[in-house]
C-alpha cells in the first residue's frame, strides 16, 4: 500500500444526499421552508424527544440553550475541561461564570463525584446548572446527575455532540438515547462534517418542556414571535419580545441532514465495529476509554491514552495517518487562564491531556486502513 492519507475523522456524502440538496435548491424555500420542520421532527422522532429546534451550528444551540434556561450575568455554571470550548463559551455569552470539576479517569467525562464535591463546597444557590459532554461518544449517566441537580435546584444541558445514537441505562432498566431529555432540560447536536451528521455546518437542540421550546424557538429567530398575539392584527403583524438571533437553519441543509440522520444508525453499528478491532488490538497493552455497563458509545472518537504522546502523534503524521488531540483542557487556554483559571487544580484532565490521542474513527474507514493504523500504533509502542 502507498502511503495513504487518513485523516482522524471524515464525513460520508453519497448520492442520495447530493440529490435531495440538488432537488432543494430548484425548491420554493432556500429557508423557512418545510424540510426545516421535517428534520426537527425526524430528529425528535430519532432521540426520543418531544421537540427539536433546527440552528445554525450546535455553538448558537448552545447559546440560546444557556439564554433559555435564564442565565444571569455573575451565574454560575459547571461543566468538563474536556471537551470543545463551546460548551464552555455558551456560558461566557450570557456573562456567566463557568467552573470546572474533573473528569473520570477511565470515562474521561464529567466525574459525578468531583462535581458533587464542588457543589458541596458553595453555599446552597451557588451554581445554576451543569453541562456534562457525552465526550467521543459515550453517554453520561444522566440519571444520576440528575439526582445531584435536583438536590441543589440546577437545570442540566446534555452537549451531545458526540453522541448521536448513543444510550445508557437506566436504574430501571431502559435505554436513555442522547438527547431524548428524560433526564437533561435540553440536548444539543452538532452538524459539523467530523461529527455523526454532516450538515456542512448545523446544529439541533432538544427538549420535552414545551416552555423551553417556545422559548428557544423564538430565541433562534431575532425573538420574534407570530403566535399567541392578544389583539387580533393584520396578517402582516409579529412582535419581537426579547433580543433573539438570526441562528436559523437553511433548507438545503435540513435536507442534507434528513438524509443523513437516515444512515446514522448503519454509521454508529460501523463506528462500533471500528472500535471492537481497536479494543482487540490494544487490548492489556494500551488504555483506551472504558465503556460502563449498558451503555452504547455512539463513537465520535476513539481515544487513547500512550506514555509519548507527542512523539506518536509525529509518527503517525510522518505515516499518513492524521489523529488528533481531543481536548487541550479549556481552563488552560489563554482566554480562560487570562479570566483567572490559571490555578484550577483538575489533575485527571491534564493527566489525561498530556497522553491522549484520537485514532482515525469514520464509517468509510476501510478495513485495510484500519489495519495499517493498528500496525503502526502497536510499532511505535513495541
Ligand atoms: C463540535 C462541538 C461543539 C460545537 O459544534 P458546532 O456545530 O461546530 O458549533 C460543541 N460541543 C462539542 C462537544 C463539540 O464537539
């Protein structure tokens, strides 16, 4: 074999999904137009929520999620170190303060226990919220965050960014799908090409609470509203009641993203499979992430943890194969430590930082390629 380039992860488009961007284009609606609302519902209808609000890309999901819970300035949140710094951001954008418990050093999410402890440390009504990351696939228990957040009145986003088609289960036995918010207020999806569902950009958030839908729903189109008027106006007439966005989703993406959402779950199976040749692999002689039980990873990423880190990444690079690094640890970045986390003390993150890498993960990887990868990992280790 030539040496290949593979990449750590890539989008899968066939023709099905060029057709229907193709047949959209020659539409009535560009955007506003009904595959927006087909997509949210399919989506619903995928994670088991009751509502789905199609956005602009999982960032602004993120905001507008924040906004909608009634995030004040001087608040305070708590989510991981671990994960893209927009889980974070969202935060900052309503003038929040964000703090940051540790990860779980098998899991490598949100640990229950540091954040239990960090909320115990604060008076009652100290924090607001949590933000726990379904980090490179693996579904948060949000069963027991839930009862954490309950015994301190905080509301829950789930960032599943990573997990589209992903569960755990809970005490009594079911499969919680990411996103379904049976146990988070809301759920949120990216759409960027390296994730599950590749929308080009595009996001989704998700929720069973009708009050936070309206809300949300408003919030991504500048805060204006058509229904529930009190007067009866001309048909030209809305209001805008609160200071909203334009994060609204167009309709060529929608329908790229309706056909893609419909090779999700093949695309999942495969990513698993992926993940099984690795586990086999490495199996007792590299750590890679832990899978609690019951528990299905959708499979973002699949994560390792090695002595030299820099010096495998190098090599792989030098081989065609191009991992990455998921994540430099948000309170470390010149932004955060400049707003003053420059002595958070969260040791298992930057334990875990200092020796992760990401393996080529994506449905199209061949066998073949995966093979080589294996090869060479397991070469540099020897
Ligand atoms: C990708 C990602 C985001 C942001 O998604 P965009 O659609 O690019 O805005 C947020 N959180 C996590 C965990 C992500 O991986």
């Amino acid at each position: 074999m030539n040496k290949p380039i593979i990449p750590y992860g890539r989008q899968h488009i066939d023709q099905i999904d060029i057709d229907t961007v193709i047949n959209t284009l020659t539409a009535d609606f560009l955007t506003q137009g009904p595959k927006v609302s087909e997509f949210e519902e399919k989506f619903a209808k995928y994670v088991g929520s009751k509502y789905a609000v199609a956005v602009s890309n999982a960032t602004a999901g993120l905001h507008i999620a924040v906004m909608a819970l009634g995030l004040k300035p001087g608040e305070r949140v708590i989510t991981t170190p671990i994960t893209f710094a927009a889980s974070a951001n969202c935060v900052r954008y309503c003038g929040g303060e964000v703090w940051f418990a540790d990860i779980d050093p098998n899991t490598y999410t949100l640990s229950l226990e540091s954040t239990q402890k960090l909320i115990e440390s604060k008076p009652k009504g100290f924090f607001k919220g949590i933000i726990p990351v379904d980090f490179a696939g693996l579904p948060v228990d949000l069963e027991q965050f839930r009862t954490l957040a309950n015994e301190h009145d905080l509301w829950i986003i789930e960032d599943a960014c990573h997990a589209p088609g992903g569960y755990f289960t809970d005490s009594k036995g079911q499969k919680q799908h990411c996103g379904n918010g049976a146990y988070a207020n809301i759920g949120i999806f990216s759409f960027h090409p390296v994730k599950h569902i590749a929308c080009g950009e595009g996001g989704m958030v998700t929720t069973n609470d009708e009050a936070l839908y309206n809300k949300l729903s408003k919030l991504r189109t500048h805060g204006i509203t058509k229904d529930n008027m009190s007067e009866n106006h001309g048909g030209w007439y809305y209001e805008m009641q609160e200071l909203g966005y334009n994060y609204r989703l167009t309709d060529i993406q929608s329908a790229l993203g309706i056909t893609q959402l419909e090779k999700n779950d093949v695309g999942v199976v495969r990513r698993n499979e992926i993940a099984e040749n690795y586990k086999e692999a490495f199996n007792g002689k590299i750590k890679f992430q832990s899978l609690p039980k019951g528990t299905y990873n959708a499979h973002h990423l699949f994560v390792i943890e090695v002595e030299n880190r820099k010096a495998l990444y190098d090599y792989l690079r030098e081989e065609g194969i191009f991992a990455q690094i998921h994540y430099i640890p948000i309170h470390t970045l010149p932004y955060y430590k400049k707003i003053g986390y420059e002595n958070a003390d969260l040791k298992n993150a930057e334990q875990y930082y200092s020796r992760c890498i990401s393996l080529p993960m994506y449905p199209s990887l061949t066998d073949k390629e995966q093979e080589y990868v294996i090869d060479k990992v397991l070469n540099f280790i020897k």
